[in-house]
C-alpha cells in the first residue's frame, strides 16, 4: 500500500507523506496496511482456531471498503 501512495504522490509531483495522507483518509483505521497486517490473518487461518471456516473471503483493508 505504501508503494502505491508513494507512486501516486510522485504522479502528482507531491511528496510521498501527501500520497499516504491521501490513502489514509479513505481508511477507517486511519494508516496504511503493513505485511504484518495480513501475515496475521494468514497465521489465524492455517491455524486451528479457523477450522470451522469455509469458503469465506476476508477483507484485509482498515476498512478502506466501507469510507
């Protein structure tokens, strides 16, 4: 995600901390993702305590769909 703020402040001949500020206004959780982010839920899925899931698809985005 940072990449793709960062190409798109250099786009627009800004900075790279105005092409995360113009990601993160769009986010509920208010930052950008980082690896650990999905590295979590990737965890919590090959674990056990997901055995009972099937078939689902699951959003790592800070809430980004619902702005």
């Amino acid at each position: 995600m940072k990449g793709l703020a960062e190409e798109l402040a250099e786009n627009a001949g800004k900075p790279a901390e105005w092409g995360w500020e113009q990601f993160t206004k769009d986010i509920s959780l208010g930052r950008l993702s980082e690896s650990e982010d999905v590295a979590k839920i990737i965890g919590f899925l090959a674990g056990p305590d997901s055995d009972y899931i099937t078939g689902q698809t699951i959003i790592v985005d800070g809430g980004m769909v619902f702005h």
